[in-house]
C-alpha cells in the first residue's frame, strides 16, 4: 500500500515587474486591495484559505510583503506551510476586490513551494 508523501508548503504571490527597492515597497505595502485565496483538495476540502490586505508586518487580515534579492512578493500566515500530497491535484482559487487607484500596476504570479518532505 502506498502511503501518501505529504509536503510542507506555502502559498506565494509574486509580483511581477517590481523590484525590491524601497519606492516600490512602500506602495506594494500599501496596494489598495483586498486579497482572498482558497486552496482546494480534488474533493473540494479547504487546505487553506486566508484574506486580507498588503502590509508590512504579520498579523491578522495581513498579506505580508517579503522581498529578497530580485524578487518580491506576498504571503499569509494561513497559507504558510500548507501540508499537501504530491497524489493528489489542488485548485486555488485568488480574489481580489476593493482595489483602489494604482492597482493596475502590479501583477501577481500565484505558487505553491514545497520546503521538503514531511512522512505521516
């Protein structure tokens, strides 16, 4: 019998064209918008959901912005070392509303990273 190989990992959205310089992460901190991300098993059962808006510290409601060398982008604490199963398939499902001005300038890349091998 096969048991399951489940993973550790995390929901990221990326922000495409921006870079990690101050000018940008002030306003990616301050992006006028809600953010609402759900990811499904291939039954339907939420793995992991979580909402809230850009800002620069991890708390409730928050989509916190990392930034390393060349890239930038954001993740919440709810969807942040997911466990999931390399046999089974996921849907992800991302919302975004209450977008105010300049949101039409940031383009998200929604990924789940694995950190390793976790056995049951």
């Amino acid at each position: 019998m096969l048991r399951p190989i489940l993973i550790a990992a995390s929901s990221i959205l990326y922000v495409k064209g921006h870079g990690p310089d101050w000018g940008n992460r002030i306003f990616l901190t301050s992006f006028p918008a809600t953010i609402e991300a759900k990811l499904t098993d291939g039954n339907g059962s939420v793995v992991c959901f979580a909402y809230g808006r850009p800002a620069d510290a991890n708390r409730e409601g928050v989509w916190v912005l990392m930034s390393g060398q060349d890239e930038v982008g954001y993740w919440h604490y709810q969807c942040n070392f997911v466990r999931v199963s390399r046999f089974k398939s996921y849907d992800l499902m991302i919302r975004v509303s209450d977008v105010g001005p300049g949101a039409d300038r940031v383009m998200v890349i929604p990924t789940l990273e694995g950190g390793g091998t976790e056995l049951p």
